[in-house]
C-alpha cells in the first residue's frame, strides 16, 4: 500500500496525519514570514527598478525630441537665405513657362497657329 507516493513499510509506526515533522511549528512560521518578507522586497525593488527605468527612457525620448527640433529650427539668416532661394526658384518657373508661351504659337490641341484676336 502507498500512502502519498510512499510504501506504507518505510513510514513505520506513523500514520500519514502524524508523521514525523523535522521542524517546530513556529519555526516554520518565522522561516515563512522571513521568506515572504524577502519576496516582497524583491518585488518593491523590482517595480521599483523598472518606474525608474522607464521614467529615464521617456525623459531621455523627450529630450531628444525637443533637442532636434532645436537643432533643426534654422536662424535668422538661415530663413532669409530659405525664402530667398524659395523666390528665386518661383520667378525661375514663372520665366520658364513665359518663355514656353512666348515660343510655342501653336494650339495644343490641334497644333494650329493661334490666332490673335484684337479688341476693337
């Protein structure tokens, strides 16, 4: 006969409820009071660890953010410079495309001379 996975001869004079305990009773509540002492502490640590660990990656996000856009923001004259060149490139078409107009007499869809009408 086995009486929790152990044969009955090796238990001796014992029954299962009154088996021998090789610790008190109070020693085992201080050993397991003192043991889940130290879990929670861990886990306080843990949690502590992990707050502050992603608290620094969202500091550090943030400031990288906000240190490129300070860097990318262009200085006075840079944004002289900009709108100067954006107004250059403008009249640049705006000539181009006057200069097609003015070589191309031809209707686009037919490609016949235009004609030029004169208001009386």
């Amino acid at each position: 006969m086995t009486i929790l996975g152990i044969d009955s001869h090796f238990i001796g004079p014992f029954s299962p409820m009154e088996m021998p305990r090789l610790i008190e009773p109070n020693a085992r509540f201080f050993l397991y009071n003192t043991l889940q002492k130290c879990h929670d502490n861990r886990v306080q640590i843990y949690t502590m660890v992990l707050n502050i660990g992603i608290f620094l990656l969202f500091v550090l996000i943030v400031g990288a953010t906000l240190y490129y856009c300070y860097k990318k923001k262009l200085t006075p004259y840079e944004q002289q410079q900009k709108l100067l060149r954006d107004q250059q490139y403008v009249l640049s078409k705006i000539r181009y495309y006057q200069s097609e107009n003015m070589n191309r007499n031809t209707s686009e869809i037919t490609n016949l001379p235009m004609a030029k009408f004169e208001h009386f």
